[in-house]
C-alpha cells in the first residue's frame, strides 16, 4: 500500500491518484490492511454526515457548502455512498455527475462508494475510510448517506454532525421516520424552503422536537435554497458551533467508544468461515428441537 506522506504529498498538489487507489485497497481488504490503518496518524477533523430521504437535495447542499468552504481557503473531501450494483457491486449513481462543478477542483476529493448491501445507508469501510482522509490532510471531510429508506441512522455513529436535510412537502416522511432517522439528527435543514407552506413546515419540526423533549438551542432548524447558495452560511455557523459544542461536552469520546465497538465487531465477524456455518446448519436443522442458540456458540 501506499506511504501516508506519498498520499498527503499528491492531495496537497491536488492530485488524488495514490488516495483513490489507497481507498480501493482499503475497501477490498487486500492483505495488510489492519497493519496500514492501525499506522495512520489522524488529526480530529470533524466529519459531518448528510442523510434525508432521495430528492432533499442532499448532493446539492453538499455542493453549496463545498463552495463555501473552498472560498475559505479549505481542502475538502466527499464520500457519497450509493446502491450497489446488483452485477458489478460499484456505485450505480456516480456524485461526480452531480457534483460536477468540483470533480476536477484541486482542492476537493470526491468519491462515489457503493453501499455493496450495506444496512445503514454507509459503506461497511467507512471507519477507515474517514480515517484515511483525517491523516492526509482534508480541512473538512463529509459523508452522505444512500439515500433510498428510513434506516439511515448508523451516520450518527460515524458523523460528529449528522445533518438531516428534508423538504417542505415531506410531511409524511417525517412521520414515518420519527422513530429512527428524526431522532439522529443534530441540525435539520430544511431544504427548497421557498416552496409553499415551508414555514409551516419548519414549525412542524419544532413542534415535534418539543414533543421530544429536544431544546431548539441544541437542534437547530436551517431553511436553505441550496440550488440558489441561500442559508449556507447559516448552516456552517450552526455545524462549526455544533462541533464546537461536541468538543466542549466530550461527546466526540462517545462517538470514539462507539466507532470502537463496531470495528471489534467486524473484526470478529470476518473470523467466523461462513461457508462452513452454512454447512453444519443444514445439518443442524435436520436433527429434532434445533436451537439456535447452541448452534451459535460454536462460531463464538
């Protein structure tokens, strides 16, 4: 694999060759990967999580505070996860068409991932992923989320911002997703707020986070136009303040312990030979009284 200061050299130069390529390495677990990772030297670059059900407006926001952020000076990455294809498993939207004012910028890495099944709405290498792009020299580094249910809340356990953007007319999204994705969100934006009844839907949210028990001084609600560059500045006030927050409160521990758990977790998943457990479960399912829970503390 590729040598950090090689990869940190070609993203200061705006060259993102050997980090894709690095990435790619990453994702297919190609040997000596754990040694890699567990090398890397990250700076706590905050990472903010875009989510919201398809057609928010997500890659558009993203697009918006990109240009913001590259006006001050910023050097910027983007993972944008996408669904699988069900032949090739790559990426079958590409954000690089959507975000197309920046796939050749110098100063923004933009990286269409494919969720390859995936639950959550993220991509199963994720953690090092963001991991990687904290040790080369990013300035802000966003993920945004597949986009296509409501059970995109795993992005809150990688985001130290989980921003969720909806529109106006999704009224009975939001109540559908009250009990999972509503609840992950540390700023809503409300995006395309210059349709009819956007305020009224603006004090919907309010409402429900009252009915929640959640403070609007710790959950904010932005209205954005972010097709016309409206409420970007806004909505990086109320990240940067968020983050500041986090820091301040020692939440950023939490989400640590949390990313912890799950890399233990895949660590030991990728220890147990399915094939095999697919094997003597036939076998086990062909004997009286089956019981998972014996069968399963063979594999533990």
């Amino acid at each position: 694999m590729f040598a950090v200061s090689d990869i940190a050299k070609g993203v200061a130069e705006g060259n993102f060759l050997l980090l894709a390529k690095t990435i790619s390495q990453i994702e297919n677990k190609v040997d000596g990967t754990d040694a890699y990772l567990a090398a890397l030297e990250p700076t706590p670059i905050p990472i903010i999580g875009i989510t919201g059900p398809p057609g928010a407006g997500k890659s558009t926001l993203i697009s918006g505070l990109v240009g913001e952020w590259i006006a001050a000076g910023k050097r910027v990455a983007v993972l944008s996860v996408d669904p699988s294809s069900p032949f090739h498993q790559g990426a079958i939207l590409g954000d690089r068409i959507r975000m197309k004012e920046w796939y050749l910028h110098p100063q923004v890495f933009i990286r269409s991932l494919a969720s390859r099944g995936h639950l959550g709405g993220l991509n199963s290498s994720m953690i090092e992923l963001t991991t990687l792009l904290q040790s080369v020299g990013f300035d802000r580094i966003v993920v945004e989320t597949v986009g296509v249910g409501q059970s995109e809340v795993e992005v809150a356990s990688l985001a130290d911002t989980t921003v969720v953007v909806l529109v106006p007319e999704a009224g009975d999204e939001v109540q559908m997703m009250k009990s999972g994705l509503m609840e992950v969100a540390d700023l809503f934006v409300v995006n395309k707020s210059d349709r009819p009844d956007a305020q009224t839907f603006i004090n919907h949210i309010h409402q429900m986070m009252m009915e929640n028990g959640v403070s609007d001084t710790l959950v904010k609600v932005i209205p954005t136009i972010a097709s016309q560059g409206v409420g970007m500045t806004d909505l990086i006030q109320a990240i940067d303040a968020h983050q500041l927050a986090n820091t301040e409160l020692g939440s950023n521990k939490k989400l640590i312990l949390a990313k912890a758990i799950q890399l233990i977790v895949a660590h030991k998943m990728r220890q147990i030979d399915f094939k095999k457990m697919e094997q003597d479960l036939e076998v086990a399912c062909a004997k009286p009284h089956f019981n998972i829970f014996e069968f399963t503390q063979r594999f533990i």
